[in-house]
C-alpha cells in the first residue's frame, strides 16, 4: 500500500508540452508510472514521445481514464487547468506550479472542498513519490526506495534531503509528500497525516515543517487525538529573522507568532520527537523503528 | 509587496472607502505646495514602511505654513529605524472622537479571509489580542459568496459600537472587502479607523500587502515598489529574481527552495556559523540565475565563506555547476566555496565541478559535511572588507 499514488493511478499532464512538463511527465513514465495523456489547449492531436496530447480534460479522461492530474501550467492559468481537471470527474490532483495568485488559489480551493471528494495536493509543490508504484510530480526518485516510513512536508528540497539521510540509514518510504508552502494549500499536514494512519505499509511519519503560519500546531492537536502510529518532525527556520514574510494581522490569526520554536514546543508536547537537523531526524527515525 | 501609507489611501479611495484628503510630496518644496492646497492645519507624515513613525518625529501637525515647512524639511531624509525617508504624505488634520480597528487577511488555516474589527484601535492589536481578545470580533467569508451586509452587521453588534454607526461601518468594511479582492491583496489593515465628531468613518491609516504573483493583473501597483524599504543587496537580488534575506553573519549561503534554505541557515548556525544571508535561487535555476546569485552574496562585503546547497528536483545540478563555472570566470571570487550537489543530474554536475577545477571550491558529499566544512574556512579566512 502507499497513499494518494500507487500501480492504480493514470496521470494527465496538464500543461505536457511546455519544457518542464515535458521532462517530468516522461520522467515519472520512465519511472514506471502511467502517464496516459496530456492536455494542452490548441495542441489536442499532437503527441509527446507516444503520449496523446488532447484540448480539454473532458476529451482526455473520456479517451485515456486518466484518474489524477498533474499540473504544470504557468501561473496564471493554473487554478483554471485545476479545476478544469475536478469538472471532468479527476478526484486526485497534483499541482506543481509556483506562483499562483492567492485570490485565485482561495476561490479554487473553497470549490473543490464543495466538490466533496476531490483531493487537491499542492499547488506550489513537489508532487508524489510511492516508491516503487509510481512518481506523480518532480521528485527525484532514484533516491528513494520501497519501505515503510511516510513523509510529508511543506518544501520540496527538504523532503528529498529529509527523503535521501533516511535511504542512507536503509530505510525506504511508502509514500512521500510534498504540500507546499502557498498561502492556501490544497492539502494540510493533517489531512495527509490522516492518510498515512490508514496506510497499513507505513508504520512511521517524518512530518517537515517550517515557520509562519499554524499549520504545525494544528497538526500536534490532531496527532494527540487521531494518530497512533509514531510522527516525528523536522521543522526548519530556527535562524529565520523575524518580521521578514508575516503581518501583524497573520500573527493573530495564528494565534502564535508561528516560530520554529513554537511549533517544536507544540510538537513535543504531544509527544512528537523533534529533530533539530535532517541528520538528526533520520537518527531518531532509526531509534524509532528499532525499539 | 507592501505599500506605503499613501499609496494605500490611494487604493482605498478608489474603492470608495474614506480617507482624509492628502498628496505626497518628495521634497520641502513640493510639501508646501502640498499643504497649501490641502490647507491648515495640516499633518506631516513620514512614508516609511516601519510601525511606530509617529514615537520616532516621523508625524508632526502643521499649523501654518511654516510650520509645514520646517516639518517637511526635518522629516525628509531622516532615518527612521535604519529607513530614509524619501517622501511624505500631507494630510487634512482629522478630528478623532474614537479610534477603532479594522482588516482583512488570509486565513491560511480556514482557507477564507478573515474580517477583524474592534473598537479598541489606535494600539497596537497584537497587544489587544492578548489582554482583551473578546474586544476583537472576527468571522470568515465564504470566497466564493463574497461579503455580505449581515457580516458588517455581526461585527458591528458583537464589537458594540454605536447604533448610528452601524449602516455606515457595514458599507465600510464592504468596500474594505471589494478592495481586497479587486486588488488583490493579502492584508488590509485599516488602524486607526476613526470616528470624527460629525459621526463619519475615515480611515486615518493604510497597511496594504499586495500578492506579487498577481501583479500582473495590476501593472499600477506593480509600478508603486519602495526601494527605500529594500537593503542595496536585496534591491539587486530582487532584480535579478532571486530571494535574498540579508543576515548579520559571514557565511553566505545558497539553496534552492525556501524550506532547503532555512534548513541550511539553521545547521550552519548549529555548526558553530554565521549566515550572511538566505537566497534560494528557486525551482529550476538555470546557469544565469546562478551567476547572479554568485554575485549577490559577493556584494556582501563581510563575506568569508559561500555556501551552496543544492538538492535538485525541478533543478539540475548540471545547470547549477554550469553557472558556478561562469560565476568564477566572470566574478573572480576570493573566498572559498563549499558545494554540495545531490538530486536530478547531480553526477553530471559533479563531474563538471572537478573538470573544471574551480580555485578555492570543494566539493561535499553531505550537508551537514558541507556546514562545518564552510564553518571552518569561514573562521580560517578574513572577510573581504578587512583585507
């Protein structure tokens, strides 16, 4: 087993002709994961390297049973592309793009949750890894192996640093993912924490995390009360200067100033081990999973 | 990106919302014509993105024209908190009878805008939150719905301002909320909203963050950047793309993705370290980004020591290596590198770091490997602005 992406899924890149969905879509095909079709307004008809390239996501699904979405068109067209992807019946929907508008994520975001079923992971992301079963997005997969241990995280680069020190120690992953760090994420630390406790495979979670925001502290409450399986977490930016990125308005709302050490201390209060590096981390993962 | 005071009124009065009549002005001159067409008295305030100006002398009443004068003159270029004042906003003095607090922000947690209001404002609201947070009234709405009267009218009963002002308040916040959206904006924070003897609403002061993703929908906010509020080094980085966050120590430090960066930041500092700075080259950094980064953190004259750090997903460590080999060719740097390369292409990306053999760079297997190693050139090399 292993959570949102497995031998099940058949991916439709959006945005499959551009450069960078180019590289990755036949990147995760080598990987062995099903990359059915691409859509690409105006170049349905063509194909990228045997892939069918349609107009619509409508067309594509109805054509290739495309079941998850990636998602690599340039900003301002990406929440359209997204839920163009829900309207035609995609319930897993993995958006890689960086940089879209929040107004556009906040409206896009609140008509999926109508939506009821549909899960969006990302935007601004690195996408999906299940080890073995299939790679939906940019992460670098030869570095990752089968196992046991699941990883979520809000940055991309340190999910597969996090990723590769617990590879070294021998240990693989069911599934690694990457929610991204945008002012509206399509899914939180919780909802993949939830996941991951109904993954038979996975028997310990890595959660990274980062300053800013309350995302940490609400996923220590939930960890108290929903998760049995052992979480440990990394949270990066103990150094940060303060001030740079949040309003005094956002600290309220968080109702915490949102440092690394707030949500450490949150964490542990829980019960969660906190490494202070990605090498300490990996070392109490170990621990973790010997006793 | 954050706007000046003025430049929010600016933006509030286009949605309809109340602010005193004002123009800004750039030099002595320019304010008193300012004042003279705005009238006396009239308010001098410094247009600095900075709390707490008016504690500082960066806000003075004028009475006459001399006065408006003489304040002028002593606020322009003055240094308020490490930020030069480069112009002022001239304003009508209001009458206050009552001070309350308005804003808007994203929720990340609810993924909707949040309204505060109180009727406690003219302080500083972190400070309410905690002594009397029953004084804050606070609901979601709905993005896709929009506001509506009875969110005005919630706020307004459950903060308990006066019956006369209800209507008045809802319209407000309204017009707070299409400014929001029409703007695209991240905060609205409108503290002090005041209350005048006549019993009108104006809003006496503007914080306006605007989403930069969504600039290119509003190419007049994206022409209003404040480069007075920007460090020299992050001026430049900002040009050339890239996030730079200058720090105080001696350890320049290079990363792709913010949380990689932080993380890096954060084991330096454990080693022992002093980062100068944060800078993620970003996804996908290609050669030039690379060569522009090189010289973002050289222009740090207290610079002993570079590190990079690179996991490579969307980016290709061939690329990275291929910009280090340009930056040294045309940069000339003359304290050590510390590279380490892991991720898509990273054995390529090796291979043309040694091929190249870089004066003063090695290469790391690991990042804690690279951290002390860096750490102990840094202590072992002067900084630039000392030799």
């Amino acid at each position: 087993m292993s959570i949102l992406v497995d031998r099940e899924t058949r991916v439709c890149v959006s945005g499959i002709t551009g450069r960078e969905g180019t590289f990755h879509a036949l990147n995760n095909k080598r990987y062995g994961t099903e990359v059915v079709s691409g859509v690409t307004p105006g170049k349905g008809g063509q194909s990228v390297d045997g892939i069918p390239v349609f107009n619509t996501f409508r067309q594509a699904v109805g054509e290739t049973d495309a079941n998850t979405a990636m998602v690599f068109v340039p900003a301002r067209f990406a929440a359209d592309s997204i839920v163009e992807a829900a309207d035609a019946g995609i319930r897993t929907i993995v958006a890689i793009t960086e940089g879209i508008p929040a107004h556009d994520e906040l409206r896009m975001s609140a008509h999926l949750r109508g939506l009821g079923d549909v899960r969006l992971i990302g935007p601004n992301c690195p996408g999906v890894l299940s080890p073995g079963k299939a790679n939906v997005g940019i992460i670098p997969a030869a570095f990752f192996s089968e196992g046991n241990v699941g990883v979520v995280s809000r940055s991309g680069t340190l999910t597969y640093q996090i990723g590769n020190e617990l590879a070294q120690r021998g240990f693989g992953n069911s599934s690694i993912v990457g929610i991204g760090g945008d002012p509206v994420p399509g899914s939180s630390f919780i909802d993949v924490l939830a996941l991951f406790e109904g993954d038979p495979e996975t028997e310990l979670v890595v959660m990274s995390g980062e300053i800013g925001g309350s995302a940490e502290e609400e996923a220590a409450e939930f960890i108290a009360d929903d998760v049995s399986k052992p979480v440990v977490a990394y949270i990066a930016g103990f150094t940060a200067p303060p001030g740079k990125t949040m309003g005094h308005a956002g600290a309220i709302v968080s109702g915490s100033k949102g440092t690394a050490r707030a949500k450490a201390e949150a964490l542990e209060a829980v019960g969660v081990r906190v490494g202070r590096t990605p090498t300490e981390v990996s070392e109490i993962v170990v621990e973790t999973l010997a006793a | 990106m954050d706007l000046l005071e003025y430049q929010g009124k600016q933006l509030f009065a286009r949605h309809g919302v109340p602010v005193p009549a004002g123009r800004p002005a750039a030099s002595v001159d320019e304010a008193v014509t300012a004042a003279d067409s705005v009238g006396y008295p009239c308010v001098v305030k410094a247009q600095v993105q900075i709390g707490g100006r008016g504690k500082l002398g960066g806000i003075k009443l004028a009475a006459t024209r001399d006065e408006a004068r003489a304040h002028a003159a002593a606020i322009l270029g003055m240094d308020i908190r490490g930020l030069r004042v480069h112009e002022v906003w001239i304003e009508e003095a209001s009458e206050i009878e009552a001070e309350y607090y308005a804003s808007i922000v994203f929720d990340r947690s609810a993924r909707a805008p949040l309204i505060l209001f109180s009727t406690k404002g003219g302080v500083d609201i972190e400070q309410v939150a905690e002594e009397d947070p029953d004084a804050i009234a606070s609901l979601h709405v709905d993005p896709l719905l929009g506001y509506q009267q009875f969110h005005g009218r919630r706020l307004a009963f459950e903060a308990g301002i006066d019956a006369d002002l209800v209507r008045p308040l809802t319209a407000l916040l309204g017009k707070l909320y299409d400014a929001f959206v029409g703007e695209d904006a991240m905060l609205i924070e409108v503290n002090p909203l005041i209350v005048t003897p006549e019993r009108e609403l104006r809003a006496l002061d503007a914080k306006v963050t605007l989403d930069g993703n969504a600039l290119f929908r509003h190419p007049d906010n994206a022409a209003l950047r404040d480069p007075s509020a920007e460090d020299p080094q992050e001026q430049m980085a900002k040009e050339r793309g890239l996030t730079y966050v200058k720090l105080d120590g001696d350890i320049g430090i290079l990363g792709n993705g913010a949380g990689l960066v932080m993380s890096t930041l954060d084991v330096v500092a454990q080693a022992g370290g002093r980062p100068a700075n944060f800078l993620d080259a970003g996804g996908g950094s290609k050669a030039d980004a690379i060569v522009a980064a090189v010289e973002v953190i050289l222009s740090d004259e207290k610079v002993r020591a570079v590190l990079f750090n690179i996991f490579g997903g969307i980016t290709r460590c061939d690329e990275v290596a291929k910009g280090l080999i340009e930056a040294f060719e045309r940069v000339q740097p003359q304290v050590p590198f510390v590279v380490r390369l892991d991720g898509t292409n990273d054995e390529e990306g090796r291979r043309l770091l040694s091929d190249a053999q870089l004066p003063g760079l090695e290469v790391e297997a690991t990042m804690l490997g690279a951290a002390e190693r860096v750490v102990e050139l840094a202590a072992a090399t002067p900084a630039l602005d000392t030799r």
